[in-house]
C-alpha cells in the first residue's frame, strides 16, 4: 500500500474519531502493509498498540477498506521490541 492511501485512510479517520485523537494515537503508527487480508501496523510502544487496537482497530479497518482495500483485520507490533 502507497503512503499516499496510508494517508487518506488517516483522513478519513479524522472524521470517525476526530484529528486529536488521529494526532495522539494514529500519527505514530506506522503502516507496515497488508498480506491476506491482515493490515500491519507498527506502534513506538506496547501501550500505543494495545490501546489503538482496543479503541480503534475497527475504525482503521474500515478507513482502509475506504481506500479499496480488503482488509478483515488489523495487527499491531511494537518497533523495537518496546
């Protein structure tokens, strides 16, 4: 997935969830792509990733599936091992 659906995915959510929210939780994801039909994504810490997938993951499978993606799942892995 380009950086460019990446970011209208983050648009999109802007409008879910709100641009603090998209500012505190979504901005220090980073999109690791999509295989058989599980998005990646890498978070700075276990607590970023733990609450982004309790609170958002559905919010960012639906954004992505905006973007024409077919994406039943979202994962999260820390950067780092942190």
């Amino acid at each position: 997935m380009s950086a460019e659906l990446w970011e209208q995915a983050r648009n999109a959510l802007v409008e879910v969830i709100g641009r603090n929210n998209v500012l505190a939780w979504i901005e220090p994801l980073i999109f690791a792509g999509v295989r058989d039909g599980v998005a990646m994504l890498d978070a700075p810490t276990t607590f970023i990733a733990d609450w982004v997938a309790r609170n958002f993951a559905e919010h960012i499978r639906a954004a992505l599936a905006l973007q024409g993606l077919a994406v039943n799942r979202v994962e999260f892995a820390v950067r780092g091992g942190r």
